[in-house]
C-alpha cells in the first residue's frame, strides 16, 4: 500500500541564514530555536526584541523597588541619621532674643576688661574663669609662684558685688577652720554653729595642695552639691557660689596631691603664664601700684551672675554638637597614655562652658569652635595618664590637645 503522506520540505542551512538575512523572519524566537537546532549559536534579537507579558522589556533598566530588604548595612557610620554639615538651629530653638544675647556678651565683656586690668595681658584664662564663674563651677590655678593666681583670683571677686572670704591653707588647717563649728552659748545656754569661711559667694582656696587630705575632703560637699553638713544638720551657702583655688605645681615639700574626686568637681584648671615683653614693661611703668586688685571696683552683682547662668541655660546646642562632646569624652577611655579617662562629669561641664562661651560670642547656639576652646582646659585635669607616658614627661594638657585634633568635629555649614 502506497504511503500517501504530504512530502516535508527540505529545509537547508542556506535557507535559514538567507531567510534571516532578508529580514523576513517573522518570530526572532523561532528562527533563534531553528539555528540552535541546525547547531549554530542562536541569533540575539537587538532591536526587534519581542516584549514577554509580565515582565519588563530586555533593553529597558530594571525598575527600583520601592520597598527594601531589611538586611543591616555592613558599615554604616556612627550617626546614620545625622547629616554631614551641622544644619542652622531652627527658628524658635533658641528662646533668647537678640536684645538678650547682646545684654549677656556686654556684661560677660565687662567683667573680662575689669579682671584685664589686675592681670595684664592674659585675656584668654580670665575668660575662662568668668565663664566658670557664670556656669556655676570652680576654677583651678595652677601656675609657677609669682604669676598672679591669686591676684586673678581677687580681681575677679573684686568685679562682682557679692561676699567673698580668703582661706590659707596649711598643714595645719582643720575641717572646721573650713566650714565652720559647733560651740557652747554659756549666755543662751544652747548649742550653736559659727559659719565658716566658705559661706561666703567667691571663696579663695589660697594654695589649696597645702592642707592635708582630711581638710580638703570637707570641700568635697560644698564643691559638687553646694551644701555644708554640720552635726547632722544642712545649710545652703549662697548664690552665686564659686571656689577659686590656686596650687604651686613645683614645690612639693609640704604639700598634698588633690584626690581626683576633688580634681573632677573643678570646672576648668587653667594656668596664667608669664606676662609678655611689653605687659613685663607696662606692669614695671606701674610699679607705684602695690596690690592691683584693691583698684578695680564691681562691675555688676551676684543677681546678674545669676541672670547671666539662667540666660546661658536657653543657648541652642545641635545634636551633632553633643555626639561631638561625648566622642572627646569616650576617646580619652580609650587613649594609650590614659589609665583613667574622664567621667560624664566632664561632657557635663563641657557642655555648660560651650553655652557660656557662646553667648558671650554673640552667639544663641553653639558651633564646634566654642567646644575646641574649651576642651583642654575642662578635661585636661579630669584623665590620669600611664606610668609610661609620665616617664616620657608627656602632660594630660598634650593628650587632650592630641584627642582634639584626632577626633572629628561636625562640619558647620555656611549658614551659620
């Protein structure tokens, strides 16, 4: 029986590639199959691509999906969320008004030129000091005999109308030389307590690493929460309240090294320095002047000290300003010469210094200018180096200036 079925046609190599050069070739994903069948490598479509339903078209860029996968990024800075450049303070971040803001620089200003006048050519620490003075701390002078400490010290009660006391320390001085005793009234027949010196609103802490330790721990109390117990009972000393010690860091016979829970309740240490060449020949053509501090009269009062404090409390501080403050703070628990760093004590006292600096700058917020200003002489005196750095004669003043320069500050934008 004849086999009646329909002859396939041959289909050669020659008559694909001509199909396909001719262009007429109507399904590029056949033709591509039919080339793979023949053993040829498949022939891409370029232009002429067929677009599949459901996805997107091969020449087009893959769409972003608007919705990620939660995987943790692998390095991520330390502050996603913060932007590089330190943004402007908002508007109403700040409460002070420019009427304030210049009311406080002018009254910080007087003080300082009232102050230049008894230490001559030292801008810098007294301008430290006052702002110790208005954010509420202590101030720690240590400098070489002869360099005026105690003269800045008196200047600077002298320029505020409030009481001020002068206590010598010797190694002899008792706990209640300090702040006070009990006694018997034979009139009244009663127990009563006899303030001491340190109730009074500046106090000068003469030479203070001449008591012994046992005198200097009863200014631990009145230093940090600035109350005095006595016999059980708690009195308030007044406002403002600020104690102005000066030490000799060379002489050492007969002296005591302050505990560094003391050292920690001073704001600021700062040294003075000796005069310039020109401040040594204006302070000789003055030599008929015996005590300079007996010639500055008070250019504002205890109420305006405290005016100023409160008006420093409202200065804007960006959140970059303060991961600034806690990075120097954390970086010296960290540094190789440091065996004790600084506590959050010192990122406290930083902070208030800043505002205090600022504002005094004419400024209602602060910049990373106002912390670098500041950072040495508030933590400086807080950390405890190694033994192998203090065999190199390596000073807690160069590693705080090292950390300075180490650690990053926020960039401040051209607004501000």
């Amino acid at each position: 029986m004849a086999n009646h079925e329909p002859e396939q046609p041959q289909i050669t190599e020659e008559t694909v590639l001509s199909t396909e050069a001719a262009g007429l070739t109507a399904d590029p994903l056949a033709a591509a199959a039919d080339a793979t069948v023949l053993g040829q490598s498949p022939v891409r479509p370029t232009a002429t691509a067929v677009p599949v339903p459901g996805l997107p078209p091969r020449t087009a860029a893959p769409a972003v999906p608007s919705v990620t996968s939660p995987v943790a990024p692998t390095a991520t800075p330390r502050t996603p969320s913060r932007p590089t450049a330190m943004p402007q303070p908002a508007a109403g971040a700040s409460t002070l008004t420019a009427d304030q803001i210049m009311r406080f620089s002018t009254q910080f200003e007087a003080i300082v030129r009232n102050v230049s006048q008894v230490v001559v050519g030292k801008e810098q620490p007294v301008r430290q000091c006052v702002t110790a003075l208005v954010a509420g701390g202590h101030i720690l002078l240590e400098d070489y005999p002869g360099t005026g400490k105690t003269q800045l010290a008196r200047g600077l009660a002298r320029s505020i109308d409030t009481s001020f006391k002068r206590i010598q320390f010797t190694p002899d001085l008792l706990p209640s030389d300090v702040v006070g005793v009990t006694f018997y009234d034979q009139k009244t027949g009663e127990f009563s307590f006899r303030k001491g010196p340190i109730f009074a609103s500046i106090v000068l802490a003469d030479e203070i690493n001449r008591a012994s330790p046992k005198t200097q721990s009863a200014l631990l109390e009145v230093m940090e929460e600035q109350k005095v117990t006595v016999d059980g009972a708690t009195y308030d000393v007044p406002q403002p309240f600020a104690v102005i010690a000066t030490q000799n860091p060379v002489e050492q016979l007969g002296t005591y090294k302050l505990p560094e829970a003391q050292m920690d309740r001073f704001l600021i240490k700062t040294t003075i320095g000796y005069p310039s060449h020109e401040s040594s020949v204006d302070i000789l053509r003055q030599i008929n002047i015996g005590d300079r501090a007996t010639h500055v009269s008070p250019v504002a009062t205890g109420a305006d000290v405290l005016a100023m404090r409160t008006l420093a409390q409202s200065v804007h501080i960006d959140d970059a300003i303060y991961e600034y403050i806690v990075r120097l703070v954390e970086s010296t628990r960290h540094h190789e010469s440091i065996a004790v760093g600084s506590s959050m004590r010192g990122a406290l006292a930083l902070t208030l210094c800043a505002r205090v600096w600022a504002a005094a700058d004419n400024r209602g917020y602060v910049i990373p200018d106002d912390v670098k200003a500041l950072a040495v002489p508030v933590l400086a005196h807080r950390v405890l180096l190694t033994s192998e750095a203090l065999f190199t004669a390596l000073t807690a003043e160069q590693v705080a200036a090292q950390i300075l320069e180490e650690v990053p500050a926020p960039a401040q934008s051209a607004a501000l």
